[in-house]
C-alpha cells in the first residue's frame, strides 16, 4: 500500500473496549499493552467507534499519545448505535460517515486516520455514495486511505470502481478459512474462495481478523469458563454448545503440533496466516503486554515445511466437511 508500511503482526483494539465487552479488560493494562506494542516493533492498531462505544478509541488515543506520526492508525465507519444503547444498526449514508468521522478523530487525539474502513455493508446505502463521501474526506486531509471490512467481492468490486480500496479486513484464521457467518451475522463473502484472489488480482492489503479465534487457538483456552455472558465473546456461537466442542478438539491437536514445534499455539495460528502470500498484517489483540509480547514473538520464527504439512493434515477432513 503506497505511503503505509504494516508490521506483520498488528494489534486489534476490541478488547480495548474494557471490561464492560470483554472480561478482564482495564484501561491501565490496555494503555500498557499498547505501548508494548510499540516497542516490539507493532506499526498498526486497528479500532473501531463500536469498539466499548467509543471507549476503546479513546484508550487507544492516550495510549499513542506521543507516538501518533511512528503508527498506521485505523479505524473504521458504519456501524451507529444511540446513545446509551448497544444496539447497533448498518448505516454507510453520507452524513453518518462525516459525523462518525468527527467523532473518531476527537476520541484518537488525531487530525486524521491512516486507513479508513467501511466496517459492514450498508443494504439501504449504494456504495458509490459512500465511497465518494470517503475520497471528499481524503481530499480534506481526514483520512489517507480507503478500506473495505466484511464485503461481498462483488460489493467491494464496486466500491474499488468509484476509487482506489486499498485494503480488506475479514475473518479468517486456521479455523474458518471460508466461514458463513460471524457472531450470527451472515457472511456474504468466502474468505479463501472469493477474497484472497481478489485482493492479490487487484494488489489490496489483506488483514485477517481475529486470527486467534477470540482466544481458542491459544494455550489459555480451557473447555469451559473462558468468559462470562457479559463478555462479547459470549455472542459467538461457535465458542459454546457443539459447535464449540468440535472446533475445540482440533485446537487440541493443533496445540500438540506447536509443543512439537517449541511455540506457543498462538504463534503456529499467527504464523500459519503470516507464511500466506496474500496477508500483509494479522490483526492480533491483547489484553496484557504478555500476550503482545507472545504474539509479536511469531515474526521472530518461520512456519517449517515439516509442521506446515502436519497443520494441513489435521485441518483437511474439518475443511472436507465444511466445519473449518
């Protein structure tokens, strides 16, 4: 991407939201994770309004503080809710980009966002009117680049026709290479099917969220336990009931790999992403320095043929399936 330069591990900021959204989160260990961020080299922090309603915005702002020209700042738009409720609704319509603009520019400390991103489609908003109220926004110095989150090929297709898109953000990690659908939310994109060729055909950045599974492809994870029902994790289905069970079991024997390899599971699971040809950053989160420090630690090694094959081995009849 011209004028952006992405570490291969990144850090995602929901979990910057605080405790409200995702148990054990304080604003002290988010500041202090982030500053250990960047001093282990992490370049680009990916954030949302929706993040904590705000919150973790503003934490991410005083945690910069300082360090705002060393860093790619993204954020990202469409997704409103009032205030004092949770509920949110898709909305891409011009005046919601240019106000939602203006109040993450308060709430990061900053005259402008780096990479500026289009979070989920917007049904009752065409596209193209979006997209030409973000390049009004670029040529008001607001934000530098234009990226799309959770879009159809087709949808991002057309956005990339009214301007450059310089990046897509989606779900994917080592167990959902082409999911359907996230937190209940349906997905109308295949990750590994539609959107790797398309982001190397048209030379987009590619940053895969929650490369970690919100926590299973850990060593931390335990079968049951992992949060409570106020954590947002808890509104992930795949994280509790059968489902869960399943994907839990390969975890296991992907953890067995890594003990193998003499890493962490969480590294196998970032550097199984980082060995791709079409990643540029993996969008990691953490709640303490050690868990950034754990997650940085994947750049400092590279995935073997040997445990690559091994991965692919345990992962096959899952993807045969259609479970992974």
């Amino acid at each position: 991407m011209p004028g952006l330069s992405f570490s291969v591990v990144g850090f995602g900021c929901w979990a910057t939201g605080g405790a409200d959204i995702w148990n054990g989160s304080t604003d002290d260990d988010s500041v202090a994770t982030i500053r250990a961020a960047l001093e282990l080299g992490i370049t680009f922090f990916d954030v949302a309004p929706v993040y904590g309603y705000g919150h973790a915005e503003e934490v991410l702002g005083r945690a910069l503080r300082g360090h705002r020209d060393e860093v790619i700042l993204a954020s990202k738009c469409g997704l409103r809710w009032e205030p004092g409720e949770t509920a949110t609704r898709n909305d891409l319509s011009p005046a919601s980009i240019r106000w939602e603009i203006e109040g993450s520019l308060r709430r990061l400390g900053t005259d402008h966002i780096d990479l500026y991103q289009m979070h989920w489609p917007d049904p009752a908003t065409p596209v193209e009117e979006s997209m030409a109220t973000l390049v009004d926004l670029q040529r008001q110095g607001k934000i530098r680049h234009i990226g799309v989150s959770n879009f159809s090929a087709a949808l991002t297709e057309r956005a990339a026709a009214v301007a450059p898109v310089a990046s897509y953000q989606g779900l994917y990690n080592m167990l959902e290479h082409n999911p359907t659908s996230y937190h209940n939310i349906p997905l109308e994109y295949r990750t590994r099917r539609e959107i790797l060729p398309l982001v190397e055909r048209e030379g987009m950045a590619f940053l895969p969220y929650s490369p970690l599974f919100q926590g299973l492809l850990t060593d931390a994870f335990k079968r049951d336990g992992n949060f409570d029902e106020h954590d947002a994790r808890a509104a992930n289905p795949k994280l509790g009931g059968e489902a869960f069970a399943a994907y839990f079991e390969i975890a296991q024997e992907l953890r067995e790999v890594a003990v193998q390899s003499g890493h962490p599971l969480s590294q196998l699971a970032i550097n199984w992403l980082v060995a791709q040809d079409a990643v540029t950053s993996v969008i990691a989160g953490g709640q303490r320095p050690a868990q950034v420090v754990e997650n940085a630690g994947a750049a400092t090694w590279t995935l073997t043929h040997d445990v690559a094959q091994r991965v692919e081995e345990i992962l096959a009849p899952h993807v045969a399936d259609g479970l992974v």
